[in-house]
C-alpha cells in the first residue's frame, strides 16, 4: 500500500503545483494580497507532500517490494542496503523524482528565506518556479509514474542497480547534481519575476545573488564528485570524458559561473541588466537542455536514460515553453531598458565583460560540440562524431586569455582604474609566478613539457595574484588581522574560489603532461617497474561478494627500493546483471596517484593488468572542491541575510539605474 | 534595429528546437554507410578453409549476396547462426567475412591457423552452417575499408558486386521482413 500512498502524495503535489503556478501570479497582476500570502503555504505543501513520495518509494526499494516495476528493474534482494536506497535514483523514474524532491525543496527554500521581499516579487518568484514545477510533476505521473505496480505477475527477484552506480561517489553526485541544476530554477524565476514586473533596477540581482551562489556550488561539487567517480569506477584513469551528458552538466556550470560575475557588476553598478537576465535564462535552460538529451535518446551517451521518443516529446515541448516562453518575454521587455552606467575601458566592468566573453565562448564550445554531429546528420551531412581533441584543443586556447584576466580583475576597480598603480604589484606577482611555476618544473625530474609550464604559469598568475590582492585589502583595514575580521565573506570566497580554479588548472596541466601508464601481463611474485616506482604482484585470488564473484589482486608498490603502499584492485562479475566491473586501486597523494587496474585472466595463471602513475590528479578535485568552498564562504556574507528595509547602506556605489 | 536584436536568442532557440525534433526520431546508433551504391573494395583474401584459394571481388560476383562479418567470439554473431542458416535454407546465398580479432604478441599471443579452422568448423557444426565459404581477414583490411564498426555486419552485395544495404547489428526475423527482405528480392529479378 506504501507505493499507492506515494503515488496519491504525488497526485496531490501535482495539483498543489498547479495551484501555485496560477494563484500567486493571479495575485501579484490582481493586487490580491490573499492570494500572494497563500503562496508560502502551498510551496511547503507542495515540499511536505514530494518528501513523502520520494520516502514512499525508498521504502519499496528498502522492502524489496519488486511489484513495484521501477524497484523490480534497479534493485535486487542482494544488493546492500545502502545501495538500495540509492538505487532510488539509479533509473529514469526515480531520479525525476528526485528532480522533484530538490526542485520543492528549493521553492520551499524560496518561500521560507524571501519572506522580507516584497510580497508581489516573492509570489511571482514562486508562481514562475510553480509553472516549471507543473511541467515537471506532470511528466512523471504521467509519463514516468515510479510507483507503477506489476501485479498480479511480479518477478521474485530484480535485475539489479547498474554495477556502474554501486559506488559511494554514486551516492551523492545525483543528488548534488540535480540541487545544482534546479537550483538554478530559482536564479530563472527571479529574472522572470522581474521581466514580468518590468521595472529593472538592480535590486533583483542582489536578491537573486546567493540563490545563484547556491546553485552553483551544488553544481561544482556535483560535477567533480561525478569526474571522481568515473576515475574510480572506469578502471582506466580519465576524470573527464567530453561525453554529451557530462557536457550538459558542464554548459549550465559555465554558464552559471559567468551569471555569477555578471550579477555582481548588475549589482554593484547597475549595469549589464539585459545581459544578466540573459544569462539567468540560458543558465537554467540549459539544465532543462541537459535533462532533454539524457533523457529522450537523441544522443549517444553512456548516461542516457532508455530512450523513449513521447517522453522526449513532451520535454521538448516543456523546453519551448519554457525557455522559448521566457526568451520571448525577455525580447519583448527588455529592448526599452537601457543601461546608463557610465565605466572606461580599463574598469573591472570590462574586466568582467571579458569573463563573460570566454565564459559563453567556452559553453558555445561544448554546445557545438555536443549537438554538432546531431546537426550533421539531420541536415543529411552523414554520421560524424566529435571527441576530445576538439574540445581539448579548444579550452586550452579559451584557457590562456582567461586566467591572464582572472589574475588581474579582482585588482581592478570599478568605473575606471588608472594603470599606473597596478603596474608594481602586477610586476611583482609576475616575478613570483615566474619563481613558483620555473622552480616546480625544475624539482621534476623531466623538464619536457610546455603544456606543464603554461599550466603552472597559469596556476601560479592567477594563484599569488589571488592572494597578494586578499593581503592587500586586508591592509587596508590597517592591519591584515583587523582585516580578517572586518573584510566580507563574499571577498573570501572570490579569493578562495580563484585559487580554486589555479589549483585545478595547475591539476589538469600537470596530469596531461606527466602522467604514465603501461599495460602489463603479470604473474604472481613478478614486478613490474613505471616511473621509478616498483609494482609487485603478489597475488590473485577469488572473491565472492553480496552480488557479485571476481577476483582481487594483492599489489606490494615500492619507490627506490623503499615500501610505498600496499594496493587492493578487484574485478567484479556482477551475476544479476552479467557485467564486469573493476575496482580500480587507488593510492592517492597529493603530488601523484598511484593506479591500478585488473584486467583480464590469460591462460598460464598470469593477469593482464593497466598501471598509472598521475601526478597531481588530485589537484583537479581539489580545485573544484575549493571552488565550491569559496561558493560556500561568499554565501555566508551577512550582506545576503539583511532585511530589505535595511539594504541602502550597501548600495554606497551610487546605482545609475533608469526608471 | 536594437529592438530586434534581443529576439535574437529566441530565434537561434527555436532553430535549435527544430533539430532537437527531428533527431527525436531518428536513431543516433544509425550511421549512414559511407560505402552504399559504390562497388566492393578492392582486396585478395583466402578462403578461411581453403588458404589456397583467393577470393576477389571479381570472383564473388554473379548472383546477389549477403557478405556477414562474424568472427566466433562474437556472441551476437553466434546468436543469429541459426536465423542465416534458416535464410541459407530458404536460398538466400551468405558468405562469411571473418573478422579475425588482433593479435597481441606482447602478451605472448601468436596466429594459429588450424586452431581457427577448427573452432570455426566446430561453431558452425553446433549452430548451424548458414555460409556458402568463409573469406578470411586477418589484418582487417576489408573489414577497415567496409567500414564496419564490429560484429555482426552485413552487406547486402548485387550481381555486379555493388553494396546495395549496410545493417550493423544482428539479423533477426524483424530485421529481415523489415529491412533486407525487399530490397534483397528486388535484386533477384
């Protein structure tokens, strides 16, 4: 009965989100206070009823409950608990569901902390976020119901989760993902809010600013916990793949980071307005896009959904309604705003236009290269498809003039900087990457590299510029410790998250230059020497776990001659599913990973085994990690939590805002 | 003229959708085959059996044919003997391209002839004999040239030797009435 319980939440959830789409909206156009304040109400409502749902259908996964065809087609009365209540979002059904978990769950977010906006702005925020909600809540009752009951003929046992997905990092990179992608829902609904009121001042974008913040922390974190999976999980040590549906995760993520300066220098000064609510559009409709790829079958992904063209259909039309809808009204308002603004050509508002230019730039990329060889082919151009090297080569041109201007945006000011100030701390910070980025080159022991050196001149630029700048504003609160306690979170998190991305850079460079890997056919007791390091295989043995069998291979690693670690790497054969998997082994420092892959038994009791050594892998999820840190820290500025009553003092920058 | 500019996203949304669309029902596995309508490639392979023999293009020519790629590790290839063999019955004429897989002498592996022989007679005894002969490609050569993408292919091949149909993935029944069958009777005539 707990399914039909879920099933009759989720009803009345569709209902309530139909309810919000039309009442605070009728509200706000009406002037009718009664119906703007049923607004909050109906968004917990809507929030309450989803949790019960989505608890409804753990419990059927939990209970093994495999009437249910969704339970029945991901899970297995073997498969550990744990995985179990993953396994909720490891099909097509299940993870809608959890789409609608995150998406009420940020509209109850919404309505509990926007309480001190004004009434008509907040019940059209949560009008425009309770029409996406419709759309979405239609499409699975009606087109992917999770609860829908195989009876009287149920099978006695499931076919199991995707041994893909039995991992830790598939735990949790789904569920950050999607707080990533609909959290920008809510960065949409306050553009669309306030095309609907058509007054632009900047007030909007400082409301909309942690919003966007949050999303796109959740986003980052979500993204590299997914690249962090597939090194772990693929058994051949690549952490990004350019796959279609990785890309459709990557373009709202660049998109997203460009909305986020574009909001400030919206903020700030008032300007940049048409382009910002641009930005707020394209970032969301590009998570709808994502959703539409992965899930109609148009492309071919390892990720994708089973492909079912009415359910791609009806996203596509919710695509043109959405964001077609949207793009429309944007055309017909926001040609009479004009921005008034007044900043020189050496300013941190072009300084920040340039940002945005690469930002787009680099997400037109990944769209083209994504959506390209569909294109082809329906223009009757024949099959092509478009892998790495495009992409690669792409970015690494996009890379350079990037992080040269994130190294000297945050020295710039507003309006107009003169150069000659800059010219000494700019100097002195080149100098200091010249030393960092030479002297780490030289303590490797092959200086080969261009791409190693670009990677860390790069890191390095953006890195000590980041923090000689921090030092600097710190000072000027007279001492850097006074300054500690008096500078804003946001300009922490800015610097954190800049040396974030010189982290992840430094990562990426290093790890494409140096790393090394061999593929080797090994017995027991033989050794086998990559990168100075000695990999001996000291045994191979049979194992036998809840769901699968495999073997394990017993790894000794040593450096020189000295014990470095002891490696565990196993191949399982999931019976259920009749899939090998391999676990890769793993010895994770901070300079460099160890990695080792089981392959295949070959006759005379020996093993083929792949070996890598990567240096500076780590620095790549460190870099996103200390983004999303930095996102974190600039979320907690006391700025976004004043009341509106009191938010005069911080718009100190005179707004040059039209009526 | 700025007024239209900020329709601009819109419209470029909306080319975008019609494309979106129309790749909604075509299947993204489904490659045009770059080799319909052009003759088969140029090569000399030996028979599987009969190394001694060499086959041409020239000398497969004469009646409408299937050429399959197969190779007995390929379990698909191996699950759809038994349809051929059913078609070969009916007087459908089917030659075997076999797709020898590499070998890897860092692992010690080297190419063994009559093992193959052997396996391949021992296969099709237990599933079924659908092949006229089989054509030998070791080094991939023509499979390289077909551009075939794995196993199980199949050409359909006419009687001057021009490919006529490309179907990669296995032949079941309902890939036969729905997409050889016609085209292969139409070849007869």
């Amino acid at each position: 009965m707990i399914a039909e319980y879920g099933q009759l939440a989720l009803t009345f959830a569709l209902c309530i989100s139909l309810a919000l789409a039309i009442v605070p909206l009728y509200g706000s156009f009406k002037g009718q206070q009664t119906a703007l304040q049923l607004g909050n109400p109906l968004a917990y409502a809507l929030f309450l009823l989803t949790a019960f749902s989505f608890w409804a259908l753990s419990y059927a996964f939990w209970a093994n409950d495999f009437t249910v065809v969704y339970v029945a087609t991901n899970s297995n009365s073997l498969l550990p608990w744990y995985y179990r209540l993953t396994a909720v979002w490891g099909g097509h059904e299940g993870s809608m569901l959890l789409w609608l978990l995150t998406l009420s769950g940020w509209i109850a977010a919404v309505a509990l902390f926007s309480r001190s906006l004004p009434l008509q702005f907040q019940g059209r925020i949560l009008g425009v976020m309770g029409l996406v909600a419709l759309g979405f809540y239609a499409f699975v009752l009606f087109m992917s119901n999770p609860f829908e009951r195989s009876l009287p003929y149920f099978p006695v046992d499931g076919r199991d989760l995707n041994p893909l997905l039995q991992d830790f990092g598939m735990i949790i990179h789904p569920p950050m993902l999607y707080m990533g992608y609909v959290g920008f829902a809510v960065s949409f609904a306050f553009a669309i809010a306030a095309l609907m009121g058509g007054k632009f001042d900047s007030t909007w974008a400082r409301w909309a600013r942690p919003w966007t913040l949050a999303a796109w922390l959740f986003l980052t974190l979500g993204i590299m916990l997914g690249s962090w999976w597939a090194y772990n999980e693929l058994g051949w040590g690549g952490w990004w793949f350019w796959d279609p549906v990785e890309n459709a995760s990557f373009m709202p993520w660049l998109v997203g980071t460009a909305l986020i300066h574009s909001l400030a220098v919206t903020e700030k000064r008032g300007t940049f307005k048409s382009w910002t609510v641009l930005l707020a559009i394209a970032a969301f409709s590009l998570s709808l896009l994502g959703a539409f790829l992965v899930r109609s079958g148009v492309l071919v992904s390892v990720h994708s959904f089973a492909a079912d063209p009415s359910r791609g259909l009806y996203l596509l039309a919710f695509l043109l309604v959405v964001v077609g809808g949207s793009l429309l009204l944007y055309a017909l308002r926001m040609n009479s705003v004009r921005s008034q603004a007044r900043y020189e050509l050496f300013s941190r508002e072009v300084l920040l236009w340039g940002n945005n230019i690469f930002l787009l730039t680099a997400t037109l990329v990944v769209l083209l290269g994504t959506l390209f060889p569909l294109v082809h082919k329906e223009l009757g151009l024949g099959s092509i498809s478009i892998g790495e090297p495009f992409f690669n080569q792409l970015f690494y041109y996009l890379v350079i003039p990037f992080a040269l201007l994130l190294g000297l945006g945050p020295w710039v000011r507003w309006k107009q900087q003169q150069v000659k100030p800059l010219l000494k701390p700019m100097s002195l910070i080149a100098i200091a990457t010249l030393i960092l980025a030479l002297g780490t080159l030289a303590t490797l022991q092959s200086v080969q590299a261009n791409l190693a050196l670009l990677g860390l001149l790069l890191g390095a630029w953006v890195g000590s510029s980041a923090i000689f700048e921090l030092l600097q504003r710190l000072q000027q609160f007279g001492s850097v410790k006074q300054g500690l306690t008096k500078l804003n979170a946001s300009h922490f998190g800015m610097t954190l998250a800049h040396i974030g991305f010189a982290v992840l850079v430094i990562g990426v460079a290093m790890t494409k230059t140096y790393s090394v890997e061999t593929q080797v056919r090994m017995k027991a007791g033989e050794q086998v020497e990559l990168a100075g390091y000695q990999f001996r295989l000291v045994e191979v043995y049979p194992l036998d776990g809840p769901n699968y069998k495999g073997e394990a291979a017993e790894l000794d690693v040593s450096y020189k001659g000295d014990y470095v670690t002891h490696l565990h790497a196993e191949k399982r054969f999931y019976t259920v599913q009749r899939s090998v998997m391999t676990e890769a082994a793993v010895h994770a420092r901070l300079s460099r990973d160890l990695y080792v892959a089981l392959g295949e038994s070959l006759n005379d009791d020996s093993w083929a085994l792949s070996l890598y050594v990567k240096p500076f892998v780590r620095w790549i999820w460190l870099g996103g990690l200390l983004m999303a840190l930095g996102g974190l820290i600039a979320l907690c500025d006391k700025r976004y939590r004043r009341r509106v009553g009191d938010q005069k003092e911080t718009t100190e920058l005179k707004d040059t805002t039209d009526a | 003229m700025r007024k239209l500019a900020f329709f601009i996203p819109f419209v470029l949304f909306i080319a975008l959708s019609v494309f979106l669309f129309s790749g909604l029902f075509s299947n993204p596995m489904e490659r045009e085959s770059s080799v319909l309508d052009q003759p088969l490639p140029a090569f000399a392979l030996p028979d599987l059996h009969q190394p001694e023999k060499i086959w041409t293009p020239d000398s497969i020519k004469g009646k409408p044919l299937l050429l399959n790629v197969w190779g007995t590790w390929c379990v698909t290839c191996n699950a759809e003997l038994a349809y051929l063999t059913e078609l070969r019955e009916q007087g459908v004429m089917i030659v075997g391209l076999y797709y020898q897989q590499p070998v890897d002498a860092a692992f010690g592996e080297v190419f063994n002839l009559s093992a193959l022989q052997q396996e391949v007679t021992l296969k099709l005894e237990q599933q079924g004999n659908p092949y006229q002969w089989n054509i030998l490609d070791k080094d991939r050569t023509l499979i390289f040239d077909l551009g075939v993408t794995g196993a199980p292919e199949t050409f359909l091949i006419d009687a001057q030797g021009i490919i006529r149909y490309h179907h990669i993935g296995d032949i079941n029944p309902q890939v036969w009435q729905q997409k050889l069958a016609a085209a292969y009777q139409s070849l007869q005539e």
